[in-house]
C-alpha cells in the first residue's frame, strides 16, 4: 500500500470560509477520496492559519483576544467541512501546541545545520498587512499593491534567512522535477522569479506579538509565512517523540493551494526545507480563483461569496458536484447562484436524475424491483465502458476533474442513446421479460453503477444512495469497480423519488426556498464603500510640532494645542487629555488634517484635527519620527 499525503493550504481565521476556501477543500476531497479507492494510505490534512497582524488586527477590531477570535472563526470551519463531506483525517491549528513545536525544530535545524543561513539584520520596505508580506518596490502604487491592498513602509531589526543563497539549488530542483509546479504555467511564472536571483527574506517581526516567540528571542515572532508553512510537518509530529506519521507520509505528495500563494510554497517552503536538510514535497498544485463579476472574491475587497445556503437547500453534493464541473482546474471562474441552478437542473436532475429513474423504473416494473436475471458480456455500452474508464482515470490523475466528469456525461449520453435505440417499452409489450430485455435493462444498470462509481469521490452521499438503489454495495468501494460485469442479478433495487427533484430557477431565486434568499451570494454594490485617490488628495495631512498646550477650561477631554505646520502656527483642539497630560505633548510630532473647516469646541476655535486612534474612547496619538520636519505632507 502506498502512502499519500495530502494537504491544503491553512486557511486565515479573520473570517468565515468562502467560496474559495470551499473549493480547495472540496477538490483536496475528491482526491483524497479517489486514491483511497485506487488503495493508498490517504493522509489528508486541512487547517487554520491563526498567528499573525492580520488576525491580530481583526480581534482588536472586535475587542476581543486573537485566540479568541480563532476559537470562534474555527467552529465555523470545522461546521462548514463536515457539512460538505470532507474527509480529512486531520485538522491543524497553528496555535496548538504541536506545532508550535515543529516551528521550533525547523529552525533549529536550519541553524544547527548551516549557522549563517539566519542572521540578525534590517528591513525596509512596504509590508502588506493583508497578505502577511513586504512587497516589492516595482509593485506598489499609491501606498497600494497590485491588488489594491494598502501597504506600509516599514523599517525593522529582523532576522533573515538567507533566500538568495538558494537560487541555483532551487533551479536545479525544478528542471529535475519539472512538474514540481502544476499546472505547467504556474512551474513557468516561478522559475521566471526565481531566474531573477533570490533575495534574503525576512523570518520574523518584532511590531506584533500574536506569532510564536522566536526561540531566545521574545521581542519577536516567527515571520506568519514561516510559522504557517511548517504546518504540513508540525501536524505529522516533526521535532516531538512521536515522529511516526512524519517518517510514514513526509514529504507530502500533494500540497494543494490557490495560485496567489505559490511563491510562498514553491520558493520559500522548499528553501526552508533544503536548508533543514527535510526532503521536498512531491508536488505544488495550484487551482484557480473563484470570481464575482470578473474579481477575485476576498474579504479585503468585500465581493464575497459564501453559498452556505446552497448547501443547506440542495446537500453538499450538487454543490460539490457544480464547483469541479464548472470550474477548469486551474483557471478562474466566475461564481453566480444562477449557473449552479442551471447546472442543477440540466446536469443532475435531467441528464442524470432522469436517466437513473427511468432505467430503475423500467427495473421494477419488468423484473419485479429487481436486478435483472442475465447478465450481458458483449454490447456497445461494454465497449463504452473500456474506453471511457481509462481515460477518466487518466483525467483523475491529471487532476482534470472537469474532464473527468465530462467523460462520465459522455457515458450517461451513451446509455440514454442505448435506451432510446433499443426501446425496451416496446420490447416488453411485444416479447415481455425475456432473456434479451434482461440483458438490455441490466446493461443500463450495470452503466449507471459504474457512472456512480466515477462519480463516487464528487458525490459522495448521493452516490452511496444510488449505488444502494442499483443493488451495489457503496461500502469498500475499490478500483475494480470501475469494470464491467460487476453488478449482481436478482438483487432488489429501489425505484423511488427522484435523486434530484428539479428546481425552477425562479422559484430559488425569487425566495421561496431559502430565507433570506441567497443574499450572501450577491456582489457587493461597486466600490460605494470606497473613496478615490483623488478625493483622498483632496485631505491635506501633515506633520505638525506642538509648540505649546494647555487643558480647555471646564472640560475633562479637550486640550488646546499651538502647532507648528511648516507654514505658520495653528490653534487646535483635541479631545486627549483622558491620556496624555499637557506637558507631554510639547516637542512631539502629530498628524494633523490641515484643511478642516474652523469649528469651535467650548468656546476655542479648532483650526484643523489631530490624529488619533481610538481604543474604547481611549485616545493613542499618531506620529512620525522625531526627525520628521513638520509640514512634511502624509500621503
Ligand atoms: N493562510 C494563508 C495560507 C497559508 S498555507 C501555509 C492563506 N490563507 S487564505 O485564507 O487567504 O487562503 C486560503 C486558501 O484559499 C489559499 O490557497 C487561497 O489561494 C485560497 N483562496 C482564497 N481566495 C480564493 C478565491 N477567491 N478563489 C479560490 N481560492 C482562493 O493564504
């Protein structure tokens, strides 16, 4: 029995999982599930990603602790995975413990191996906070990535790991192995990177604190990207007693993830991993993004989708089934309630739902609701069957999951044409249940099983059902089953209600079903929430030096300040005395809106506004470093 390892990216616990989420889960079950019938020893991990500023930025959003808010964000995950039938035989959490202590040990492999690889040093640059990284000059705009994420210039004492010395390493690696990288023009775009030649990469970050101290350093953490990656061996045991799975099913076979994130896991992971001296995954297999409107769903640009009830109104499967077939792995695809009901309703219920109903009802009425006697070993849906099972096996093993279930349409289109060609209607009127009908409605059935066993890891409730009506037995379902001839005779069947009632579109999506109707599911209104870099222009924002200050007379809250803008002095009126004391605030460097209309607070005129952030009413003042000229422009 071979092993086969399995992973999928951990996902952020910021948020609820979407649609994107949803898919990687669903396609890592669908392999999972087809290569532990093929017989491997399937280890299957998913999990949440929980350290780090984007976290650590949520909760204190909400008031509450980092682990607080993971505590609550993963029940949403570990609902929403067992809703869909996903099978994993793990669930990792980066702040457990264990892997915790996988960190640890990578790291101190790295060090005790090649000492210089990590070394103390200086970060400058813009550090995205929503992706967790610093982002090349070349790619930001406007204090603004690619993707339009805010960044932020910052300067930091880090450690480095010593990237750039694994550029050749790396190369060689990925013409040795040249689909370490899947789809082929994912392996492209990184060898194209790494081409370039690496640079030395940032490993941890004393601004935050919510990360796993940095081993005899506690003023600072883990680098998020670090601390996440190692998940795929801090799960198997790696650096504690009980190593056993990590010597069992290390390195991993497939480690699935969406394309924005190769980088870090064909680059950076691998890095690690040879400077660990650990041996490298087998392959990185990257899918597509789910779009709404052409844009990528993600919570930062607030277009997301989360079809939960889909799945609360049709089951896993149909949903399951919609995201694999609709979807060309590895490219983008548009998501709409209205294509999934349109794929519901031509794919499932009719192709489908109706030719299993007919060749069942055709069972029960002609043989008495059961198998029919003889079996048949020579006709065209046989023949049928020897071409197209190789070829869905090999589109399996592709990944081509789309292909895969196509070539199961083109079955199904191959038993409703043997239907129609050998009308067994008329067979039975004229000649009753004979021997030929016999062989004609068994060959239907034997066909519909096998398609259910193609469709087994896609669906894999109502394919048990199915196959329990075709008189299979859906338990230990192995490769043989795929062949012909398998499908006992005199077995009873059952015809019953149809396996997928259809659904008018306009019903569903007029509200009648779901309450509320599919409201989660629409894209959000465009951009209304959002100003543009021109009204952003519009706000003159400075430094200003704070020549003197005195509390307002009869108030708790207000201080009257006299800055200095760069032009000239400014009275102003801020509402800080709750935490700073008039004394403090001289010589400081504050961020001020220069061009707010005059407004009078207790009786003082208010010449502009200073810039504070605010912490349960608690004020904390922004500022720059000292060296900052006042009048200097924030942008
Ligand atoms: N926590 C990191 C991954 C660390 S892995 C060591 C992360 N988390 S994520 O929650 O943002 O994304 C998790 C997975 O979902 C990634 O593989 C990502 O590519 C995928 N998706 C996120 N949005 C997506 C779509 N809109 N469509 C499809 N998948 C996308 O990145």
């Amino acid at each position: 029995m071979s092993k086969f390892y399995l992973t999928t990216a951990i996902h952020y616990v910021n948020d609820d999982p979407h649609i994107g989420h949803m898919y990687e889960n669903i396609v890592a079950d669908v392999i999972a599930r087809h290569r532990r019938r093929l017989g491997d020893d399937v280890w299957f991990l998913t999990g949440t990603d929980e350290h780090g500023q984007k976290i650590e930025r949520s909760a204190a959003k909400e008031g509450i602790l980092p682990i607080e808010l993971a505590d609550r964000v993963v029940k949403t995950h570990h609902a929403l995975w067992k809703k869909l039938e996903i099978s994993n035989d793990d669930f990792i959490r980066t702040t457990q413990q264990r892997h915790r202590i996988g960190v640890l040990e990578l790291i101190r492999r790295i060090q005790e191996r090649i000492p210089d690889d990590i070394y103390l040093g200086e970060h400058k640059g813009w550090y995205c906070q929503s992706e967790e990284t610093f982002v090349p000059e070349n790619q930001v705009r406007d204090s603004r990535d690619e993707s339009g994420h805010p960044v932020e210039w910052t300067t930091e004492q880090n450690f480095f790991f010593k990237l750039s010395r694994y550029t050749e390493p790396l190369l060689m690696h990925y013409r040795k192995h040249p689909d370490f990288v899947m789809p082929q023009t994912r392996m492209n775009e990184i060898l194209a990177f790494v081409e370039q030649g690496l640079k030395d990469l940032s490993v941890s970050r004393t601004s935050i604190t919510w990360g796993i101290p940095w081993p005899g350093e506690p003023n600072h953490v883990v680098y998020v990207w670090m601390d996440a990656l190692t998940n795929y061996i801090s799960a198997l045991g790696f650096g504690s007693a009980d190593d056993e799975k990590f010597r069992r099913y290390w390195p991993a076979d497939v480690q699935l993830i969406g394309k924005d994130i190769i980088r870090f896991h064909a680059v950076y992971w691998p890095a690690f991993l040879m400077a660990a001296g650990l041996p490298l995954p087998k392959r990185i297999l990257a899918h597509g993004w789910w779009l709404r409107d052409n844009q990528k769903i993600s919570k930062s640009l607030g277009n997301v989708v989360r079809p939960y009830n889909i799945i609360d109104d049709f089951g896993a499967d149909p949903f399951r089934y919609f995201v694999l077939r609709e979807m060309v792995f590895g490219q983008d695809q548009n998501y709409s309630d209205e294509a999934f009901l349109g794929r519901y309703n031509a794919d499932l219920a009719n192709d489908l739902g109706n030719t299993m109903s007919r060749a069942l009802k055709m069972a029960d009425s002609y043989f008495g609701g059961k198998t029919p006697p003889t079996a048949c070993e020579d006709n065209e849906l046989l023949r049928a069957s020897r071409d197209l099972v190789p070829e869905y096996l090999r589109a399996m093993d592709d990944y081509a999951f789309q292909r895969a279930l196509e070539i199961a349409w083109r079955f199904l289109v191959a038993v409703n044409g043997y239907i129609v060609s050998h009308e067994p209607w008329k067979h039975f009127k004229q000649r009753g249940a004979d021997e030929p009908l016999s062989r004609i409605i068994w060959n239907c059935l034997e066909s519909l099983r096998i398609i259910w066993v193609m469709l087994a890891p896609f669906m894999p409730v109502v394919s048990a059902d199915a196959l329990r009506r075709l008189g299979s037995d859906p338990n230990a379902i192995g490769r043989q089953d795929l062949d012909w001839g398998r499908l006992p005779v005199n077995i009873p069947i059952r015809a019953g209600e149809a396996i997928f009632p259809r659904i008018e579109t306009s019903t569903y999506i007029g509200g009648t079903m779901s309450n509320p109707p599919i409201e989660t599911t629409q894209a959000a209104p465009p951009d209304l929430a959002r100003i543009t870099i021109d009204q952003f222009r519009e706000i003159d924002l400075r430094v200003a030096e704070v020549r003197a200050a005195e509390k307002v007379e009869k108030s708790k809250k207000l201080i009257k300040l006299t800055v200095f803008d760069g032009d000239g002095e400014r009275t102003l009126v801020a509402g800080i005395a709750t935490r700073y004391s008039p004394e403090e605030l001289v010589g400081r460097k504050v961020i001020i809106v220069a061009n707010l209309q005059p407004a009078k607070l207790m009786g003082v005129e208010s010449n502009g506004m200073v810039l504070a952030a605010s912490i349960d009413g608690e004020p904390s003042l922004l500022s720059v470093d000292a060296a900052v000229p006042a009048g200097t422009k924030v942008k």
